[in-house]
C-alpha cells in the first residue's frame, strides 16, 4: 500500500524547502449571477464608425452599487468600436471604450436577459436607444429585447449585452472569464478569443479563481466549480482523511499542470500520489477536492460542510469566515 512518502512528498518538500513557505489560511472579496427574463422586442441599430478602446468587467456575480453603477446603468452606448485587445482578441465597446459583456446564462435565440436584482448592479444593461453599429459590423446584429423590469436593452446578434460595473477605464476588461459565464463579447456577438483560438471558445485553465460575493477570491476547476479542501486532511506529512464514499461526495480534482493555472499561488503545487492510487493535485500541498452537490457554477453548497469542508484561497487556505 502507498503512502505519502512517494515521488509526491519528495517533491512538494523540495518545493517548500526551495521557497521557505508552509500551510496555513485566509482572503476575501466580491461576485455571483442574477434572474432576468425578457420579451422579445424588434431589432434595431444603424450604420456607425470610429474606433475604440475597450474597457470591461465581468464577473458572475454581484457587485457593489454605488454611483458608478446607476449611472452605467442608464448611460447610453452611442457609436459601438472594436478594439483589438492583444490577449481577448476583437471586443466590442461602447462609445467611451468600455467594453461590452455577454452572459452564459441569457439566451440569443429568443433573445432573454437572466440577470436582475443585484446582478444588474454589477453587470448594468445596455440601453438600446441610440446605439450604433461599428466600422465593418453588420447592422443587423444589433437589436433589443425588452426585460422584464421594462428596459430595453441592446442586443448583439441576439445576445444581451452589460458593462462591468468594476470597469472604471478604456482598456479595463476586469470582467472577462468572471464565474466562467462572464466574456467579452466580439462583433459577431461571440464570445472574444484571439485569433486562432475560435471566438466562442471559452479557453479556461484547468484551475482558475473568480470573486464569490460571500467567499471573496476563490479557487475553481476548468468547469468553473468550486474547489474545497477538507480539514482532517493534512499537507505536512501529505495525507488524506477522505477515502472510499467520501470520495462520492467530494471528488478528487485530478492534476493540472502549471501552465494550465490562472491566479494560482505555485507554492506547495505539487502532485499527490495518494494510498487508494489516485492522483490528486494540491495548491500548498493541501489536497483539493470538489463537491457532488455543486451542480453549476457559482455553487458553493459544500462550504462549511460539517465545519470541516471549506472554499479554496488562491494560495491553498480555507476560507473561514
């Protein structure tokens, strides 16, 4: 039978004894999705020119509502631009280059907005009145849909489109990826990518992080899921306390390679061979697992669980609030 003292425990000592680091906890900060339904309304738009840089957020939460927000909420897009972003590829902004966003969870066909409430503080609705197709973008993709909180907001290719209420420049795509259901959206109204990487493909790491309104910073899988560790585990000696039918309840997250992280903490990033053969990955040496009951992303029913389960900080501690 295996134990920690494997290939997986030589490495992760050689990782903490090169970076003098060792295990511990704590973080915070902001984010989640909304509901929102709308009607259908007549498209519209027009030709327009002029370029633009692009200023964006996203996330797939809330955000906070200040003055920044209601006034994003009602201001007006006028002439759209495309700004061609090294890392997101072709984005479309509204007039003052504030990049536009996209949510996973609306529809385009019929066009339908999920998101209200608090949502629709951090993610403010385009209006459609008055905005204006881009230099070289068909006409025709614009259009509208009404909400159900009445407003009429601005469509691209069927699909709704928000600022970023975190977006406070030109340039700013703080939103982009948010939740994995937050994008910046490209003049055919698909998700932005660059070139070559397909423009509706989502493109994200096998571990990322995004912002919980609750948790604050937390690390997810590439399906955008919550990521927790259990605290009757331990990272120095590496072992685990979840075996057998724990591990229906909270799966393993399965190795992911460096380069296949975003925000991540590499401290402790090591592989663990575990005694029941599985490999597990570890942020900090401390196993990671997901849970079963989480079915979409932005779920985080497994926090707290038996007060021994907890979301991930980016650097491998449990969130405690």
């Amino acid at each position: 039978m295996k134990t920690w003292r494997s290939a997986s425990f030589v490495a992760c000592a050689a990782v903490l004894l090169a970076l003098t680091t060792a295990c511990g906890q704590d973080s915070p900060e902001q984010a989640a999705t909304g509901q929102n339904v709308g009607a259908v309304a007549p498209a519209g738009g027009g030709a327009g020119a002029s370029p633009g840089a692009g200023t964006a957020a996203g996330g797939d939460g809330y955000g906070s509502g200040d003055a920044a927000a209601a006034s994003g909420r009602a201001r007006a897009a006028g002439r759209l631009a495309v700004w061609d972003s090294k890392e997101l590829g072709r984005v479309v902004t509204d007039s003052a280059g504030l990049t536009l966003y996209r949510f996973d969870k609306d529809t385009a066909k019929p066009p339908r907005s999920d998101c209200a409430g608090e949502c629709a503080v951090a993610w403010p609705p385009v209006p459609a009145d008055g905005a204006t197709a881009p230099t070289g973008v068909d006409a025709g993709l614009l259009g509208e849909v009404v909400r159900a909180d009445g407003v009429r907001q601005l469509t691209l290719d069927g699909w709704p489109m928000y600022r970023y209420v975190k977006d406070g420049r030109a340039g700013d795509a703080k939103g982009q990826g948010v939740g994995g259901v937050w994008f910046a959206a490209a003049p055919d109204g698909k998700k932005a990518a660059p070139a070559g990487g397909g423009s509706d493909a989502a493109g994200r790491p096998g571990l990322s992080t995004r912002v919980d309104p609750k948790l604050g910073e937390i690390v997810v899988d590439k399906d955008a899921m919550t990521v927790y560790r259990f605290t009757k585990d331990s990272a120095w000696p590496m072992r685990t306390a979840c075996i057998g039918e724990c591990l229906e309840k909270w799966p393993v997250v399965a190795p992911v390679d460096k380069a296949q992280t975003k925000g991540i903490k590499l401290k402790g990033y090591v592989t663990f061979g575990r005694p029941d053969g599985i490999d597990q990955q570890t942020i900090d040496c401390w196993p990671l697992y997901t849970f079963a009951a989480d079915q979409v992303p932005g779920d985080t029913k497994g926090q707290g669980v038996g007060g021994t389960w907890f979301a991930v900080k980016p650097d491998g501690k449990p969130v405690k609030l």
